[in-house]
C-alpha cells in the first residue's frame, strides 16, 4: 500500500510542484512573444490544415504495407 503510495504521489507532487518554467528568463521575454505571435498567429489554421493533409496519405501507405508485407 505505502508503495503505490509513492507511486501515485510522486507524480502529482511533480506535476503541481514548481517547476523550472518559472526560472526561465526568456519565456517572459519580447523574442518569446514574438515567437509566440508568429507561431499562433493569423495564418494557425492555414499551417494546421497543411500539415494534417499529410496524415491520410501516410497512413494509407503504411496500411497498404502492411496488407503486403508477410
């Protein structure tokens, strides 16, 4: 019992202690919102879109493999 303690408690402790974001510098920094702005900016669905159409075609192909390999 006290083992799956541990066990659960480790990684909830982790993910709600403090963590290294808060030290970091740059994430508040003028370069990280410009990163930010660029990245999720006017044109995010456009990139989504483009770089999910990918996606049928590469699993097509790794079904037809699939179906052909022994």
């Amino acid at each position: 019992m006290r083992r799956a303690l541990v066990v659960v408690a480790g990684p909830v402790v982790a993910m709600f202690g403090a963590s290294q974001a808060f030290a970091c510098t740059l994430c508040h920094s003028r370069t990280a919102q410009d990163v930010r702005a660029a990245v999720f900016g006017p044109d995010f669905w456009d990139n989504v879109a483009a770089m999910s159409a990918v996606v049928p075609a590469l699993v097509l192909a790794v079904v037809l493999v699939r179906r052909i390999s022994p």
